[in-house]
C-alpha cells in the first residue's frame, strides 16, 4: 500500500511539472531532456526544469517503474533518501549504526543496471557510504552526487570522504557541493543558529511569549496555531534589524566564502571536470550572500576572485553535469 500510495504521488508530481511547462506557463519555461534541450532553452530566454527523483521508494519493487519516470523525464535518481529503503541503506544509519542492507538490498543492485540502461543518472548524495561505494563499482556510467560537499572540512554523514571522492573521480562523475549550513561548516553553523535562537527567546520573553519546539506546535489547534505564528512573525521582525550586530558579529553565519573552499578542496583533489555547485533551496538549503536563486551571482563573484576562468565557472555550474547527463 505504500508502495502504491508514493508511486500515484511521484506520477502527479510528473503530471504537475509537464502541465506547468506546457499548458500553464510554456512560454516561460520549458522541460529539458538532454544537454542540447538546455542550450536551446537558454538561447530562447525562458527558464529551464530538469526532472530528478530524490527517493526510489515510489518504484516500489516494479523495476520496469524506472522506464517509465524516465519517459516521463525523469534524469536522476537516488536510490535512498533520508531513511533506509526497499533498494538501499541511507546516510542516516550513522545516527544509530542500524542497517537495513548493508548497502544496497538485491532489487537495488537491479536498478542500477536499469538505470545505466535507461539513461538515468545515479545520484549517491544520500545514500550510506557502503551503498554509494556498491553503486560506483556496479556503475557502467559515470555517476553524481547531486548535492554533497567534503567530508575532510565539515563532518557531516551527508558529505563525502576522500576516499569517496576518489572513486567517484574514477568514475567519471560529479559531486555538486552544496550551500547547505551544516554541510559546510558544521561547527560556524551551530554557533550561528545558538546564537539566533539566543536572540529569539530574549524578544519572546520580553513580549511575554514562549517559544515551542516542532512538537508541540504540531499539537495545537487550528486557531492556537495561527496565534503561535503571528506572534512568531512579529518575533522575527523584531529581531531582523539586531542580527547584525547581536548575532554576526559574534556568530558569523556561514557564507558563499565556506562554499567556495569546497569547491577549491574539491578541485585540487578530484579535478575541476568533477565538481559542480547546487542550492538545495528546497530542502534546507542557502547560505549568506546566497539564500535564493536572487544571489546567485555573489558565488560567481567570489570564484572570479579567486582565480576562476569563464570557461572554468561554466564547467562548475553546468557543463560538468551535463558532460555526465550525456
């Protein structure tokens, strides 16, 4: 049933995103299905939509599923997302050092062969590392991490080790580094959230507000939910003009700056063919200088500053990724 139940969602996620190309908004932006399909798109002007799916578990245990997202223009795929599934052990494993597989189940094995013979990239950004290390020795293609940046400057589980990185050199592949806080600098990120949260509760107690976690937020009413969260945006707006000086200066937020010396990590140890930078706006991600698709020119800012080519930064932003999408 549930297998059932995230296939119809994955289909309706596809149907929306043609109907918005082609019926709804077609002279705005059009989907791409190879690396021509992108060039063309950016000469006419309009915005380009590539399909990824970031969880196979909507596959359920029907392979021949894989064909039919890829029809539909679906170009990559992880195998694993934030939990373990029917194909794949994921990152979060290394929470509790419980496993599913091992790394990848049988029927994952089986994907990836379908994948390589259908043209869908594999995307090992969350799957566990002894899966990603499975699926770049089955691999007969080279493969991505969509978005994940190096484990040597920031210990996070979502980051890739050196050794990984290696091998996904080896492979011919691409690993997207990631503005995402924790992922960057995991220890500037914490200090800078303490110091926000700080600054939070310091305005709710002065305004005789209590500040809930998730949970219980969760457990409200309606109508107490909607109270909670006009005196939060009332909270935030006090404090937005006393971060600055309150929060910054004494915790500075992590910055296109961190993301960069990923990107300079990366380079000098894998080779510039292989890196790529992502945004992951829609999962958690954005950074100082770079907090949506608005800012996206202060990342090419500072690789001009530290000595990237044009041609070099059109590698990083696009043509590594759609090297390995051909």
């Amino acid at each position: 049933e549930g297998y059932a139940e995230a296939y119809n969602n994955a289909i309706d996620k596809f149907d929306a995103i043609h109907r918005l190309a082609e019926e709804i908004a077609p002279e705005k932006i059009e989907i791409a299905y190879n690396s021509d399909d992108v060039r063309h798109i950016v000469a006419s002007g309009k915005k380009v939509a590539m399909i990824g799916i970031e969880n196979a578990y909507p596959i359920g245990l029907e392979i021949a599923h894989i064909k039919k997202f890829q029809e539909r223009g679906g170009r990559y795929m992880s195998l694993a997302h934030n939990g373990h599934n029917q194909f794949s052990d994921s990152h979060t494993g290394e929470l509790d050092n419980v496993w599913l597989h091992g790394g990848l189940s049988a029927i994952g094995k089986t994907a990836i062969a379908e994948m390589n013979k259908w043209g869908v990239m594999i995307d090992v950004s969350h799957p566990s590392a002894d899966a990603i290390e499975e699926m770049i020795e089955l691999t007969q293609a080279p493969l991505i991490a969509s978005h994940s940046s190096a484990r040597a400057l920031s210990n996070h589980r979502r980051n890739l080790s050196d050794k990984q990185l290696l091998l996904i050199k080896e492979n011919g592949g691409v690993v997207q580094t990631v503005a995402f806080g924790a992922y960057l600098n995991g220890e500037k990120d914490a200090l800078h959230k303490e110091a926000m949260n700080n600054l939070i509760t310091t305005i709710a107690t002065e305004l005789g507000h209590t500040i809930l976690d998730p949970s219980e937020v969760k457990s409200l009413t309606e109508a107490e939910r909607l109270s909670y969260q006009t005196h939060m945006e009332e909270i935030n707006q006090l404090a937005a003009p006393r971060v600055a000086v309150e929060v910054n200066t004494i915790a500075p937020p992590v910055a296109v700056t961190d993301l960069v010396d990923h990107i300079d990590y990366m380079v000098d140890l894998i080779g510039l063919k292989h890196v790529g930078i992502s945004s992951d706006f829609d999962g958690g991600g954005g950074i100082s200088g770079w907090n949506d698709a608005s800012e996206t020119l202060n990342v090419t800012v500072e690789l001009v500053r530290r000595g990237y080519t044009e041609e070099q930064i059109s590698m990083l932003w696009s043509g590594n990724l759609l090297r390995v999408l051909d």
